[in-house]
C-alpha cells in the first residue's frame, strides 16, 4: 500500500482523535483569544510538541495570530468560517479546515516551504485588468494541497490562475479542485510561471483557456 493511501485511510480517526484531544483537554487551553470561546467559533493552534492549545477567533486577525504563532509541524484549525486577506502560511505549518465548503479563505495564499492546505477552499471573485491566482508557491521547498477547492474568478481583463508556481519551490496537489476563468484574459487551474514544478494526484483541473499552461 502506497504512503499516500495509508494517510488517506488513516485521516478520519487522526481528525477524530484531534476532536477528542480539543474536548476533553480544556484545561490544557491558554489565551490566544479567549478560552471561552466555543469550539465552533475558534481557530485553534495545536503544538505539535505537545504545549498547551490557543485559540483565537475566527476571522481573519485570528488567523494572522495563529499564523505568526505556528511553528513547523504545528497544525492550525480553522472552523467553518470566512478568512479574509492575502496571506503567507508560516513554513512547515498545516492549515486545516472543518470543511472544504465551509472553510473559505478569499484572498491569495502564499504557501511556505512544508506548508500545508488541507480540508478547505480558496475562493476568489474579482473584476479587474490584474492578474490574480488563489494559491501561490514560495522561493523554495516543497507545499502541500490536500482535498481543497481552489477557484478564482476574474471578469475583467487580467488573468484568473488556480494555483501559480511563482518561484522555486514545488507544489503536490492531492485530490484538489483547481478552477481559473477569466472574462477577457487566460485562465488556468495551475499556471508555471518560474523553475518550480507542479504535481496533480487525483481530483479536477479546469481553465477557461486551459488546465495548464505548459
């Protein structure tokens, strides 16, 4: 059996014990926001090395806290919610949604090195004679897509790319959705626009001038 398909099958009982962790480990909560807060509307940071669980709100300066508070292999929660902005994820960090049609961000994503997106959706709908993407990679590394719906729209002139190789760094897109269209310019699902590489396993492409560019 491939690595891969082992993770695969294992997710729903490490989402499961992740659940169960933030349940009934209350106490272990410190003030990110505030260990009031219910469950279902809080960003929750979780220490990969085992340190006590913070939680923020759910908005877009939550997120920005949680952010800037992650380190590699930290894994952020993100509820069903809105995240508004551009955002940066911190390298090595795993970004993780309650659900991929609940859990939008709406701005450009700039993956670090080892970062992840999981279980969430980037969803952009602008009018404009720029270009915008949803998902962009970084200088260097590798950066991680798993189960997610990226779409960008864009009825203007400028070009709409699902998710953009900008620089060296590689991007693996596991059972994704990657949508561009655009009104007057080009559209991609995923557009290699420098050195990095991009890989699709699995999931749907789709671009108004063509899945990719290459």
């Amino acid at each position: 059996m491939k690595i891969s398909e082992l993770v695969h099958k294992l997710e729903p009982f490490i989402n499961q014990m992740i659940e169960e962790y933030v349940s009934y480990n209350t106490n272990t909560i410190i003030s990110g926001g505030s260990s009031a807060l219910p469950r279902e509307h809080a960003i929750w940071l979780l220490d990969c090395g085992g340190g006590a669980i913070k939680d923020y709100s759910a908005d877009s300066n939550g997120f920005d806290s949680a952010n800037a508070d992650a380190s590699t292999g930290d894994i952020i929660w993100v509820p069903a919610c809105t995240v508004a902005g551009n955002k940066s994820i911190t390298a090595g960090a795993k970004v993780v949604g309650e659900s991929r049609y609940a859990t939008i961000f709406s701005g450009q994503i700039t993956l670090g090195a080892s970062s992840t997106l999981e279980n969430l959706s980037v969803v952009r709908s602008v009018d404009s004679a720029s270009d915008h993407k949803g998902v962009v990679t970084g200088a260097s590394g590798v950066a991680y897509l798993n189960d997610c719906d990226i779409e960008v729209t864009n009825a203007g002139a400028g070009d709409a790319y699902g998710a953009s190789i900008d620089g060296a760094g590689d991007l693996e897109c596991w059972n994704c959705y990657l949508y561009g269209n655009s009104g007057s310019g080009s559209g991609y699902a995923a557009y290699i626009a420098s050195s990095g590489n991009g890989y699709i396993y699995g999931g749907r492409c789709y671009g108004t001038t063509g899945s990719f560019n290459v």
